[in-house]
C-alpha cells in the first residue's frame, strides 16, 4: 500500500503511522481528474489512490501518469454559436476558444467576420 521510506519497509512504514494516528486506505480508482483554476484538467488514468485520515482530517494522495487537457467549449455552447450565425461546428468552436468560451463574444466577432467577408 505504501512504499517504505528512508529504509523502512512498507510494514514498519504503516506501524509507524498508525502509532501516529494516521490511517491509511487505497481507494481503487480507474481515473481521477483535478480540475485547474484556469479551466484546464489533469487526467489520471489507472492512479493509485490512498485516503489518509490524519486525527480527523481527511487527505487524499494521487500518483501516477497523468496528462494535461485544455478547455474545451461545451456541446450547448457549440451548438448554440453555430445556430446563432449558421457557422459550421469547427468555426464555433474556434471562435469560442479566441473568445475565452464567451458565448456572446464569439457570435459577434463571426458576424463582424460573415459581414466583412
């Protein structure tokens, strides 16, 4: 479960924290993602979850490979900037992310575009 440290083996690891007042659990999980305050996510796939309960509070420890996905418009917002101004699914898409997702923002600058074009 836990991985020795500092010449400890995992047994001797987890006595110790117990003798602390940590308890330790894996949660087994297929994927975790952690949603980033810039809107981004990092994706987890097949991470080793443990649950640490250190007198009360609760931790969570995730470790393994994990890649990074940038924002993406949802399928309303898509769907909704495409009727708007009869624009295909990759034009809505790409004015939503020049937009920074605003859905208003995006509509206009495609009919400033469709009226100067």
């Amino acid at each position: 479960m836990i991985p020795g440290i500092g010449g400890m083996n995992a047994r001797q690891m987890q006595r110790l924290m117990q003798q602390m007042g940590i308890k330790t659990s894996e949660i087994d999980a297929s994927e975790v993602i952690v949603k980033k305050a810039d809107g981004s996510e990092l994706v987890f796939s097949s991470p080793q979850v443990v649950l640490m309960d250190i007198q009360g509070q609760k931790m969570l420890q995730v470790s393994g490979s994990f890649t990074e996905r940038e924002p993406s418009p949802s399928e309303e917002d898509i769907k909704l900037v495409s009727e708007q101004t009869g624009c295909s699914r990759e034009e809505a898409i790409a004015a939503l992310k020049e937009a920074d997702g605003e859905v208003a923002s995006a509509i206009m600058r495609l009919q400033e575009k469709r009226g100067s074009g």
